[in-house]
C-alpha cells in the first residue's frame, strides 16, 4: 500500500494540475499583453522619433544648402557694397 501511495505522489508531481495551468495562462496572457503594449509604444516612439530628429543625411543636406546660401548672399553683399562704393 505504501508503494502505491508513494507512487501516486510521484505520478502527481510530475503532472501539472488543470489550476496550476490556468495560472499560467493567465501569467502568459498578462505576458503577451505587455509584449504587444510595449511593441505599439515602441513604434510610436519610432515615429515620433522620425518626424523629430533628423538623420546625419538630412543634416548635412541641410548645411550643405545652408552653406551656399550664405556664400550667395556674400557675394551679393559685396557685390552690392563695391557697385555702391563704384557710383556715390
């Protein structure tokens, strides 16, 4: 008889209970709710991300356009200054 008891407790051991996996269903779905919840607020910061900084790309455009304007409005400064300099 003891065997048999022993054996029944080893037997339950080894066997999850249909309670001990509804917990850990419900653990694993509270799990995956926080995956796809951290997932979404990932992909709006990526967004936000994109539209409020700028690439090494977009910023070296930027002064790359920002260098010829002001060299453009060097030379029409002087020019400017020497055609007044010419004719007062």
């Amino acid at each position: 008889m003891h065997e048999l008891i022993t054996t029944v407790e080893v037997i339950k051991s080894n066997y999850a209970t249909k309670e001990e996996l509804a917990v850990l269903s419900g653990k694993i779905d509270v799990l995956a709710s926080n995956q796809q919840a951290l997932q979404a607020s990932l992909l709006a910061f990526q967004a936000y991300a994109m539209q409020t900084f700028a690439t090494k790309a977009e910023l070296a455009d930027a002064v790359y356009q920002l260098t010829w304007r002001m060299a453009g409005f060097t030379i029409a400064s002087v020019s400017a200054t020497a055609a007044l300099m010419r004719y007062l």
